[in-house]
C-alpha cells in the first residue's frame, strides 16, 4: 500500500512539475477554430434557410380548407 501511495504520489509530482515548466495555456488555444473546421457545418441563417414557396403552398392549402370548412358550417344551419 505505500509503495502504490509513493507511486501515485511521483506521479502527481511529476506531472505537476511538468506543468509549471510550460507555463499557463489558456483553454482557447487548445480547441480548433470552429469556422474552419470541417465538423461545422455552413448553415444560412434567417429567412435563407426556410423555402418560402413550402411555405406559401402550406398558407394557401391551409385557406382553402377554412373556406370549405365556412361553407359547410353555412349549409348545416
């Protein structure tokens, strides 16, 4: 159990040496740049990435079906 308790301990020690010989090294170098990364991505934002014409044949579908809905509301009274 000691020699695992002196061995952990070198370890800490070195690795925390090792550390203090590099310096401080902010997170932001070490992560890749998201805009060129090959993962991201390219999205277009806002009204680029909606198909208005979808939109527009939903809009008239949706109008059609609420006049003949009024029409037979009309007929049943």
């Amino acid at each position: 159990m000691v020699g695992l308790a002196a061995l952990g301990t070198a370890i800490f020690w070195i690795d925390f040496q090792l550390k203090r010989r590099r310096g401080h090294r902010p997170l932001s170098q070490s992560k890749p740049s998201r805009a060129n990364s090959k993962l991201t991505p390219k999205k277009e934002l806002g009204m680029e990435a909606l198909d208005l014409e979808l939109v527009d044949s939903a809009n008239k579908e949706n109008e059609r079906i609420g006049k003949d809905n009024a029409i037979e509301t009309q007929r049943a009274r």
